[in-house]
C-alpha cells in the first residue's frame, strides 16, 4: 500500500531517488476506488462491448477516463497525455490507461444496453457511499426529504459531423444532457442522451423513475423539482404514483399570462432572501391532478437592464403587455415572471424560496461541464459522445464520493473541479518502491494538509472494511 513519507521531499528526476509525478493526488481516487468498487460494479455483469474480453473492460475503460477528468483532461487525447506519467500509472485506480484510440473504438459500441447497465451501476455506488458517509451526515440527509431535480442541460458543438446533434431554440447545434440528481447530496441518479431538439417530456417518466431507484433505502418521502421543459402532467401523475411530491416551473402560455393579470395587489408578498414578490394564481392547467396549485413570482426589470436580443430569455419572462410598453418607454419597469405548480402544502413563501434552491443543483451541473468536460463533446460519434457524458458525471460523483467520505468538505464546502484539482489531484510528488511497497513522498505541506488528511481519512475507511 502507498504511503506518504514524512520527510520533505527530494526532487530528484530518474535515478535511485524515484519519478515525480504531478498527479499523485489520484491514488486517493485510487483508495476511492477500492472503498466502494467503482470499476468491479461496472463490469459485473457489463454488456460486451468488445470483441475479445481481455485488457480493461467498460468499467476500467470509464474509471481511466473519469480520472483523466479529474486531473485535468479535457478531451480524449488527454488519455495519451496522462500514459506518460510513467511515475503516477502506478497510484492511479486503473494503472493501463487506454490509448484515445482505444477508447473511442470501444466507445462506438456504448450502445442502449450499456448505457443502461452504467445506470445501474451507478445507482449500486450511490447506495454503497450512502452507506459509509460519517454517521452525522448519514442522519443529515435522512432527516430532510429527498428532492430530484430534472434538468436538461445544452451542451454546444461545432460542425456538421457530429451525428445526433441539433441546433436548439437559440440557434446553437447542440446535445442535450437529461440528468437527474439528488439534490441535498448532490450525486447524478440517472441520465438520458438527447439532441437539441430532443424533448424531454416523454422520457421523464422513466428517467424519474430509474432516479428513485438509485436512491438509498429509508429516505423520507421523495420531492420531484424540474424546470419548465418537463412541465406535462403525465410527469406529476407519475410522481404521484411513485409516492413523490412534485413542483415544476410552468410553461408561459397566453393563459398563464391571463391569470397573473388578475392577481390583486394586495395578494403579493415579500419573498425570502430575495427582492422579489409572490402570490398563488389561479392558473389551472387541463389535465393535472387535483390539488395542484400555481405559484408566481415577480422581480422588477428596467429598461436599462433588458437585452436588446429577441431570443434573450429575460423577455421571455416579461408579460407581452408590459414588455411593450417597457420597449416603448411609456413605464420606467416592469415584472419578470415566474410559475411554479406544485402539490406541495405550506406557505407559498416557504415553497418558492425552496424551488429557488435548484440553483445548487445547477451548480453541480455547471460543475460536469467546467469542472470535468461535460461542457464538449468531442466525437462525432453519438455513443462516444453518451459515454463521454456518463465519465463526466461518474467523475463528478468521484469528486463528491471522495470529499464526503473523507471529511474534506466539511471546512470550505465541496470543492469544485479547479479547487479539487489544487487542493487534492494535481499533487508533485516523489514516488519510490522499497521492499514491495510504494511510497509517495509528498511535501511537508501536502503531508499535513488536506491531502494528507484525506489519505488518512480514507486510510481509516479501508482498514474498517479490512476488520
């Protein structure tokens, strides 16, 4: 087992005195790995997606790219880049990393069985890293009722050749990630694979369903919270039927509109942390179970501050009456809308501060993209390209998984791609082997700081399991 040496370390390149590497920091994903058995989970069972099964199979194919992802890499030539650390191949979770070559030929064949399987899988780690958080936030995330947030998320491309893309609403030719994520722990559930013009409607039934399926056993009743490309009451039927709750932003239709103009004056109220107002209307969309109620909020708009792009999606937000005369420069503001439906009892102050939260989730998204590489996709294959989305949201697991089991979070908050990258991954250090054991020689200063506490914390978690 690698350990950090307790001196300072020598930089010496070659010889006698060891390699340096600037990744040591992924034999921590390594300890990761073995903790909860990333790569065993994905293979068991794992679809064929190669001819001959020998060499790293889909698990070890994926956890080699979500380390990549973790320490930096960008794209699949970053996997040609990483084999050259001939020093830090021996502490990563998967020491043959593939060639790119390699992995997009394999990556062909991520077809809807695979996709599928990783699935699952992915929801098997969920449980097992539920199971071994510290007992104190165990009973934190068991205390409050678990929200599911679905939110599709538009990843540009460039190109004609990028096959089962689309241009979007904005004119941008994109994919469209579907991923679902428990909200208060911030892990990906599930996930679906779309183009620009994909809607998601019709596959959020499922996608809802997988998700509460990959949550732990012994949560508190569920909550579903989407944006407005979900809103279908098939959705909210679903949710009810799979004893959930559900509040989705709805979609502004002239009816919409209509029933915001009758809500009094006297009916807004003040919104929390926030300058804004809310009141309940009484919009009530055909088809939705009884008890839905729709709730608004208002936030002033000046003049100054409105885009002059008409695809901006702060006019969308603008009742057409007013925009008008705001354009016009008969009024000095007006009111940028918002509508959630829900089934949810309580003060309607309560529930939009509480939907407002899906900004954090949106935060762990924006993270898969710029942390990771969500934020590309760089095939123009579509399978390698929905294998490239599933390593950006593994490694975004990896990266909360980690921090959460270590304690590293508890400080600052969870670290993000670039800070986790300083603060864990990308650490220079000196890696030896004496008497069959590999030592990685880190700084005073990483031995004493995070990273070595980190080592340390999971160090603990291993030989727990050991006993």
């Amino acid at each position: 087992m690698a350990t950090i040496a307790k001196r300072k370390a020598k930089v010496v390149l070659g010889g006698h005195d060891g390699r340096i590497t600037p990744r040591a920091g992924l034999h921590l994903v390594a300890k990761l790995d073995e903790l909860l058995g990333i790569t065993t989970a994905i293979d068991a069972g794992a679809p064929s997606i190669k001819k001959r099964r020998r060499g790293l199979l889909l698990g070890g194919l994926m956890v080699a790219a979500a380390e990549t992802m973790l320490s930096g890499g960008d794209f699949m030539s970053d996997l040609d880049n990483q084999r050259k650390d001939a020093a830090g191949l021996s502490l990563r979770a998967v020491p043959g990393v593939p060639a790119s070559t390699t992995f997009i030929a394999i990556a062909k064949r991520f077809d809807a069985q695979a996709r599928a399987h990783v699935e699952r899988a992915n929801a098997t780690l969920v449980k097992k890293a539920y199971a071994l958080v510290p007992e104190r936030r165990r009973v934190e995330l068991a205390r409050q009722r678990p929200t599911i947030d679905l939110d599709p998320t538009d990843t540009e491309v460039y190109g004609r050749n990028k096959r089962g893309s689309d241009y979007n609403y904005q004119g941008q030719r994109v994919y469209r990630p579907h991923p679902a994520v428990w909200a208060e722990a911030g892990w990906a559930l599930a996930a679906d694979f779309g183009s620009g013009r994909t809607d998601p409607r019709p596959q959020a039934a499922g996608l809802l369903k997988r998700a509460l399926d990959a949550l732990p056993e012994g949560l508190l009743r569920p909550i579903v919270r989407a944006d407005s490309g979900f809103f279908d009451h098939k959705l909210a039927d679903v949710a009810l039927s799979s004893d959930c709750d559900y509040a989705i932003a709805v979609r502004r239709t002239d009816a919409v509109w209509r029933s915001e103009r009758k809500i009094p004056d006297s009916a807004w109220r003040r919104a929390k942390r926030m300058d804004a107002e809310v009141a309940e209307c009484d919009y009530s969309p055909t088809g939705w179970p009884s008890g839905a109620r729709v709730i608004c909020r208002r936030v002033k708009v000046y003049a100054a501050d409105l885009s002059a792009d008409p695809r901006s999606r702060r006019r969308r937000t603008i009742d057409p009456a007013q925009l008008s005369l705001l354009r016009a420069g008969d009024v000095a503001f007006a009111y940028a809308y918002s509508f959630i439906i829900t089934n949810l009892d309580g003060d309607i102050i309560d529930i939009e501060a509480w939907f407002r939260l899906r900004a954090r989730v949106e935060e762990s998204i924006k993270d898969s993209k710029l942390g990771m590489a969500m934020r590309h996709m760089p095939s123009g294959y579509e399978p390698v390209n929905a294998m490239w989305m599933w390593v950006a949201l593994l490694a975004l697991n990896m990266s909360s998984w980690l921090q959460a089991l270590s304690g590293h979070d508890e400080a600052n908050g969870r670290a993000h791609g670039k800070r986790l990258r300083r603060e864990l991954i990308c650490i220079a250090a000196r890696v030896t082997h004496h008497a069959r054991r590999t030592e990685v020689h880190a700084s005073w200063e990483d031995h004493l700081g995070a990273f070595g506490d980190t080592w340390r914390g999971l160090d603990a978690l291993l030989a727990i399991g050991s006993t």
